[in-house]
C-alpha cells in the first residue's frame, strides 16, 4: 500500500498539468505511472495542455548539451551520475532493461516524454533533435538515497542537516534549486514521503 501510494504521487508530478481531453476518459485523479507502465509502449492521441510543474520558480534555460554534473546528482550505482539535461542514452545503456516503460506526450517539452522504472526510482526524459535528455527523476521507496544521504523516510531535520533551510516551502513541498534544477521533498508530519530531482521547470532551448 505503501509503495501505491508513493507511485500515485509519482505520476501527478511527473506528469502534472498534463490533461488528457478525451469525452470518455473520467474524472479524477491519474494513474500511478508505475501502475499502467508495460513493457511495450504506450501512447497517448491526446496532446495536453503544455505547462511547465516548476515555472514559477523562475529557472533559467538548460543548454543544449550539457555533459559536466549540474544541480544536485543522483548516483544509483557506483560510476553512474544522473543529472537534469544529461543525454539519457549511455545512462539506460549501463542501468540495463527497465522494469516498466512508458510514454506520453510531454508537458513541459517538445515532443514524448518516455518514464524508465528501475523498482525503487523512476527516470523520466525528453526529446530533441533525436536524442533523450534526462528531465526528472522520482524515488518509489526507501532502498534509495540522495547522494547526500536522504531517502524516503527520514525527517525534516534530516533534510535540513543534509541540504540547509534556504528552500522554498508549500504545502508540505520543499523545494532546493541548484544550478538551475530543483530538488523536492514532500513531507507528511515532517517525515519525508516522496523525493523528486527536476529539470521541467527551463523552458527547452530551441
């Protein structure tokens, strides 16, 4: 129940503003990206509304190839770095086959968003000129941490020994923005319940 949990708040912000307009989809919430994922794709014939999660945070333009560590880095397996905008490609190669693939119409880009689910994180990327950029990822449980130490579970102390208080809080959302990227932590009664690194907030370089 636990992991559900989590995965639902992974697709509303993932995929938040995304709208799909069809008559006879239903009202409510979307489903959890890990839920409906397969291994075979799946695509969308609705183009959403196009909204950027992060634009308000006023985050300035990625570059168009950026292969240097930028923002905060996730590494879920030694010599394997996970930044916002790095091509995506030679990541996928050394993490393997995913266990759950899906694709959408993208929200905060050009083109299909396509989300990677590794078990306990998902990678979700976007398209230009032919290549996938990394634009977010999501953690699912606790088996992963940040690489400075903070994973689903931990408090609000925790977070701020690891990261300081210069975030930006709403709604039990606190939102660090480093190079450009954010890094999120949604709390429930100062316990940490969802984690998020995210790039959807630069608008893409055309």
């Amino acid at each position: 129940m636990k992991k559900y949990y989590i995965a639902l708040l992974a697709a509303v912000l993932v995929l938040g503003g995304c709208q799909k307009a069809s008559d006879e989809t239903p009202s409510g919430p979307e489903p959890s990206a890990s839920a409906v994922a397969t291994t075979s794709a799946s695509t969308s014939t609705t183009a959403p509304e196009s909204t950027a999660p992060n634009e308000t945070l006023g985050i300035a333009d990625p570059s168009d190839s950026i292969t240097a560590p930028m923002g905060y880095v996730f590494t879920p397996q030694k010599d394997t770095e996970l930044f916002m905008h790095k091509e995506a490609a030679p990541v996928l190669e050394v993490l393997g086959e995913p266990l759950t693939y899906l694709e959408a119409p993208s929200c905060a880009f050009q083109g299909t968003d396509r989300i990677y689910g590794f078990g306990s994180y998902e990678i979700t990327t976007y398209e230009k000129d032919g290549k996938e950029y990394i634009y977010d990822i999501y953690f699912l449980d606790d088996s992963v941490t940040t690489d400075e130490g903070i994973y689903i579970g931990c408090t609000k102390e925790d977070m701020e020994a690891a990261y300081g208080t210069e975030y930006q809080e709403a709604a039990g959302s606190y939102t660090y923005i480093k190079d450009d990227m954010t890094l999120q932590f949604i709390m429930e009664q100062d316990t940490i319940v969802a984690i998020r690194y995210n790039g959807a907030g630069q608008t893409e370089t055309q």
